[in-house]
C-alpha cells in the first residue's frame, strides 16, 4: 500500500514539473512576444499591427465605421488615436492554455483627442498608467488580440513628423485643403512642443523597458 502512494505521488511530481515547465515556457514566450511588440511601436513601426496583431469582428467594424474599410488591415498614426510614452514595463503576465493577459505599466507624456493624430491637438498627460494586453497563440506563435492604441516614443513621433512635414511643404499652401492645412500645422506644434520636451529629458528614449 504505502509502495502504491509513493508511486503516485511520483507520478503526480512528475506530472507536476511538466505542467509547471509547459507553464513557464508559455510565460516566457509570451513576455519575449510582448516585449518586441511595444519596443517596436515605441521605436516607430507603424506596420508592427498588421503583423503582430488580430481584430475581432466587432472591432474592425467599429474601425471601419470610424476611418474608412482600409483600417482594420493597414494602419497609420494619423488615423487613430495614439499615446506619447517615455517608457514603460511589463509588471504581470498570466497564462491560460493558449491565452494570455499581459500588465504594462507606462510613463505617459500625453495623448491625442478621441479624433486620432493630426485631427485633434497632443495633450499633456503627464501620468502613469496600467493597460492590459490581450495575447492568443495561434499556429506555434503569439499575437495581440485587439490591441490598445499605440504607445509611442517622444523621439519616434519627431521623427514622423518630420517625413510628413517634408512631403506636404511643397504644396500645402497652395493646393491643401482645410483640413490638410490644420493637419500640416498640428504637426509642426506638435513637433515644437516634443522637442523642446526631449531636449529637457535628453535620454528619456534610450530606456524605454525594464525586463
């Protein structure tokens, strides 16, 4: 009898650590994932969602009736609404079977209006803030479900901007729109105001994660 519990508790040990280790491995790959995905974002690329991300029915409709049938497959900055972050860090990630829900903790500078970029002004936020991240593993790889709106960088957004700037210099004035007018000029203030904050920071962008 007492061979039999021995057996079975081995058994169950055994069974245990394989669980524990399929666990672990889970969480780790889902915290190497989540970390590229915001790195990416932070650092500026605007294609990391067409990649790295999934929407459900319900959300693509809701991004189709607010900017056009193209934007639940391809997205740009200035057609949502965007988060400006100094950094951030994944605090909490938990595990169940193929899904995941992921804590990141960021530094938020400011953020856009509910129009989206470049349609409404940057707002100073100045915050810490808490947003949960959706994961699944679909075909031996992880991907956001859903994904909050982009976190990011001071110096990546300048960036942007200043391609943007460059294309629309030329003709804006005399062939703009209204509309492309107070966007060309939002960019510039924008771009004023994130670069005399960054000059103040200095390496602000430089450490964007803690792991």
């Amino acid at each position: 009898m007492i061979n039999k519990k021995i057996a079975a508790c081995t058994i169950c040990i055994i069974l245990f650590s394989h669980a524990w280790g399929i666990a672990a491995e889970n969480i780790d790959g889902a915290r190497e994932f989540i970390i590229f995905f915001l790195k990416s974002e932070f650092n500026g690329g605007q294609d990391n969602r067409v990649d790295n991300a999934v929407y459900s029915p319900e959300r693509k409709k809701l991004i189709e009736e607010m900017y056009g049938p193209l934007k639940g497959e391809i997205f740009f900055w200035d057609s949502e609404r965007l988060s400006v972050v100094d950094s951030f860090e994944v605090t909490n990630i938990k595990i169940n079977n193929s899904k995941a829900t992921v804590n990141v903790k960021f530094e938020e500078f400011a953020c856009t209006g509910n129009k989206g970029y470049g349609r409404s002004p940057l707002i100073k936020t100045i915050k810490e803030s808490v947003v949960t991240y959706s994961l699944e593993n679909k075909n031996g790889r992880w991907l956001v479900i859903d994904p909050p709106i982009p976190r990011i960088s001071k110096k990546a957004l300048v960036d942007y901007n200043i391609q943007q700037i460059k294309l629309m210099s030329d003709w804006i004035m005399e062939k703009g729109s209204k509309f492309q007018k107070e966007f060309y000029h939002n960019l510039i203030s924008t771009n004023d105001m994130l670069k005399s904050e960054t000059s103040r920071d200095g390496q602000a962008e430089s450490t964007p994660v803690k792991e």
